[in-house]
C-alpha cells in the first residue's frame, strides 16, 4: 500500500495491493532512486521459503504496481525488513538475508533492469557468514566509505551483534567481506536488531536489545559504528532504560538531523513507542560504560570483570585496599 504524508501531518492511503497471493512470511523493502521503484525481497512459503525479490512501481495516484518475481534463493530464506540497502555508488542493491537450508549468511546483488520491463536481475550469491546462521540481518549502505554494513546476530558465537562490511566491485555484482567485528559481546534478543547510516556523523548507528546478562541489563541500547576494517563501535547508550524492546525500527530525519527509533516495550503491555535517540556522542553523560566503581577482587587489563557503582553494597567484600 502507498503512504502520502499530507501537510497537516495525517497519512492519506491508496488501496492495498498484492504482490503475491501465496503466503509469505519474512519481508524488505528498498527505495531505488536511479529507476524510482522499490525492490521488495520476501520468504515465499508458499514456495518453499525460497528468497524472491518483486519489483514495485508506485503512482502519482498511490496506487501501486508490479513486475514479476523473480527467485534469488532456492532455498528456505529469511530476509530481515531492513536487510536491503542501496549502493549509491553502483547503483545496485545489496540484499542480505539468513539462508536457512545451507545455515549460513548470505548475500546477493540485484538490479532492477529497464523502466518498462520493471524485472530484477541478480548476480551471485556471496556467504558472509559460513558455519552458522545469521539472524535478524540489517543491511545499511556507508556514503563515507562506498560499502554495505550488515549487521546481525550470530548464532554461532552466542548471538553476540556482529558487523561485517561488503564492498561492491565496480562495474559488476561481486561482493568481498572484510573482518566481522563484535558490538555486544552478550546474547542480543531476537528480532530487535535495527541500523540506518547517520550521514551528519558519518556512522551507522545500530539498535538492539541487550540480554539479561548484559552490563546494562534487560534494556534497549544503541551505539555507532565506524565501518572501518575491522568495524569499530562507539560507547553503549540506553534508549530504553531497564525496558526491553522488540521489533525495533531506526530512521533518520534529515530536517532535524536525528536518528528516531520505534518499538514495542516489552515491559509496558507491549505498547509502541518512539523516541529520538542522540547521535552525538560527543558528551558522554549517560553512557553506562562510562561509570566508576570498585571491583572486589583484582581485574587483569583485557579481562572482563564485575564492577559495583556508587550506592550499591558489595556483599563479598572485607575489606577496602587503597
């Protein structure tokens, strides 16, 4: 269906259109400036799970039309609602998706070809996570550098949030993968996991769902991404403090330069909720790794370790050595 925001802030709809009328289940969606359509990827169980890719073809009356489908995985595969991202630079689409049958995650080129034929083509498959499932996978497009950061939880390293980048090489659909770099040494919640490139900073900032077990706790959390190699992270800041969420989405308002992200609080009846998160972490006021506290026993350099702030009361400590 197409959304015109109006003036006065309402949304004015066109009818609901389908584009499959098999059941479907997981689904992403990308906006193509250079054709001016929208690819949309989606699990086709009524295929078989098999990865397809459609191409949509909005009107200035909102309705909506479509190309035809066209398969890019003949196997079960799970593709994230942000798991497409647009390459600027080659004007291609990068979908990056959980390929259930091999267990790996996976990635693949497509390009939406002729403005009247509205097909999608699609280059090889490139597996950027071999061995084990990647899951809730992002894909986000980095201006600053020409490469696609894809960000997800890795199932075959305790579902610790994982980036990795793909670069696109020129004039082709080939992808190469840099190193994985982890942002959240912790179990991350399923279906929490959000990204969208901040071009005032330069970054990609990445939203999840931090684990019990986290410093932080049950909590939404974000931080930014430098999509150097390998990736490196900015400090944890909480956006839902001591709140868990779920089916978390990021976007970036270009008028105000910030990023706001919507949710569902698991710890308020499941209630929607949005909330314009600071991506200027040049102060770092609220940053939780940033506390001071005591240890009660010897920590060595590298070593992970408990640390009790200001105000809590350490019940295996004897005593105080300065």
């Amino acid at each position: 269906v197409v959304g015109e925001v109006e003036a006065d802030n309402t949304v004015t709809w066109g009818s609901p259109t389908v584009f499959e009328s098999a059941a479907i289940q997981t689904v992403g969606t990308v906006f193509d400036p250079d054709t001016e359509r929208i690819l949309i990827a989606f699990q086709d169980t009524g295929n078989s799970g098999y990865g397809t890719a459609i191409v949509a073809i909005p009107a200035a009356d909102n309705s909506i039309a479509f190309g035809a489908a066209n398969i890019f995985n003949s196997a079960n595969s799970y593709i994230g609602a942000s798991g497409l991202a647009y390459d600027e630079d080659e004007n291609k689409v990068v979908i990056a998706y959980q390929d259930d049958g091999a267990g790996t995650g996976e990635a693949v080129v497509a390009t939406i070809t002729g403005s009247t034929t509205n097909t999608v083509a699609f280059g090889t498959v490139f597996t950027f996570r071999a061995g084990a499932r990647a899951q809730d996978i992002c894909a986000v497009y980095d201006t600053s550098v020409n490469k696609t950061v894809i960000v997800y939880r890795d199932s075959g390293n305790g579902d610790f949030g994982t980036v990795i980048l793909a670069t696109m090489a020129s004039g082709t659909t080939n992808l190469s993968f840099g190193t994985a770099g982890v942002f959240h040494k912790y179990d991350v919640n399923s279906e929490s996991i959000a990204a969208i490139y901040d071009p005032n900073i330069s970054k990609t900032v990445i939203a999840y769902d931090a684990n019990s077990s986290a410093p932080g706790g049950a909590q939404g959390e974000y931080l930014t991404c430098t999509a150097s190699e390998p990736p490196t992270f900015g400090k944890i800041y909480p956006f839902s403090p001591s709140a868990s969420v779920n089916y978390t989405t990021l976007v970036y308002d270009e008028d105000q330069d910030v990023v706001v992200a919507a949710y569902e609080d698991d710890d308020d009846s499941d209630k929607g909720k949005a909330v314009v998160i600071d991506t200027d972490l040049t102060t770092s006021g609220n940053a939780y790794l940033d506390w001071m506290g005591f240890a009660a026993a010897g920590i060595s350099n590298g070593v992970e370790g408990t640390i009790d702030i200001v105000g809590v009361v350490n019940a295996s400590q004897s005593s105080l050595t300065v």
